[in-house]
C-alpha cells in the first residue's frame, strides 16, 4: 500500500547537544554573579581591582577580573561573558559568613543538584566534581589560600582553553603602573599570587581583537 503524505513527511531535526562549557550552562550570567554579590551589607563598597597574573596552580594564566569588598574578594576567570569559573574568599570569616558565602555561592547554580552537592560540602575543606564541574572549599591554611577561606566552582577542561600562551601573555597583561601597584598593596591577598609584577589589561579580548571589555560591573540603581 503506498504511504499516506503524512507518512512520508520527515521527522523534526533533533535539537542539537548543548555545546556550552560546563560553567556557562550551569552557571546564572556574570553580571548578574557580580551584581548580586554588591547587594550584600558587607559589599557596599565593592570595586574593581587590578587582576594580577596567576603564574601557579588551577588558575594559572588564566585571565580573570576581580573584585574587593573590605574582606571578601569575588573572581571570575576566563571569558567574563562565558565563565571558566567563579570563587568568593573571606579573610576572617566566621561559621555564619562562610554559610552566607556557601548560600550566595548556591544561588548562582541553575541545578538544584548543583546546589545540593555544594551545600554539602564541608565548609572547612572539601571538594568534589559533578559532570566536569568541580566545587572546592579551600581553608585559609592551605598553601595557596593565603589566609583567606576559599570557595570556588570552576571547569578544568574550560580553565585549560581560557589559559594564555606565554607569547600572548605579552598582548593580555602588563607591567602594573604606580596606580596599580598601590590598588595591588591595599589588597589583602592575591590569589595565589605570582612573582611577575604584571596585570591584565582590561577592555582587551584576543578571541574578538580587542573589542569586548572585561568591565561588566555597574553599580546598582
């Protein structure tokens, strides 16, 4: 028997699988990461400060912007626009901060599974991945925590395509101006912190020639 029209119609395509990185689908837009960490009390006087260049660890040559309020300091590496990762540190910080940081930390995941793992977490020190996403609670005594308490969700796979060779590291950062290094001075700590005295240039992006800026926090209305 010869099929009908509506038999021999195609099928819908099939939506295609999420190519996002694991941040970036996981994680709620950076401004509004920025935007709702200044509407704590405590972030009241919230300001973009030099991102000095990381030379060690998970984050090395990763390009970031950063941002301080009196002790707490909030980091967002890779593109700003499409997140390798994002951490918040206190320095001093007390049970009831660190559960404040946690659940500021928990509002930026679109997953509810996301969120239950990370409240999970020990808040003294812990870590643990989720489908290429990793969520770390890092002490203030550990070797690269310099005194400050650590909470961070980042994708290593994400991290390593945001990392700058060192021929583009060049064109990415500079050396830190008088400005800077003063800014540099007040600041409590750097995240694990490099022996270079060189920073990222802001408003520079090598992925769209310069074109998009780094400077996605706006104060409040």
């Amino acid at each position: 028997m010869p099929s009908s029209p509506a038999s021999r119609r195609k099928r819908p395509p099939q939506p295609a699988p999420s190519v996002l990185p694991a941040p970036e689908a996981r994680l709620y837009l950076p401004g509004s990461i920025v935007n709702t960490f200044a509407t704590r009390p405590w972030a009241s006087d919230v300001e973009q400060i030099p991102a000095s260049v990381i030379d060690t660890g998970t984050f090395r040559f990763v390009r970031y912007v950063s941002y301080q309020a009196e002790r707490f300091e909030l980091n967002i590496y890779g593109d700003p626009q499409h997140p390798a990762g994002v951490e918040i540190g206190v320095y001093a910080g007390d049970e009831s901060i660190k559960k404040e940081i946690r659940g500021l930390m928990e509002g930026f995941l679109q997953s509810a599974d996301d969120r239950d793992l990370l409240h999970n977490l020990s808040l003294e020190q812990g870590k643990r991945t989720r489908n290429g996403l990793t969520f770390e609670i890092t002490p203030p005594t550990a070797e690269d925590a310099y005194g400050a308490w650590w909470i961070s969700i980042y994708d290593l796979e994400a991290l390593d395509r945001a990392r700058v060779s060192n021929a583009d590291m060049k064109v990415v950062s500079e050396e830190a101006s008088k400005e800077q290094r003063e800014a540099l001075l007040k600041k409590k700590r750097a995240r694990k912190p490099s022996k270079s005295s060189r920073v990222y240039i802001e408003d520079n992006s090598l992925e769209r020639g310069g074109d998009s800026s780094i400077r996605i926090y706006s104060e409040p209305q």
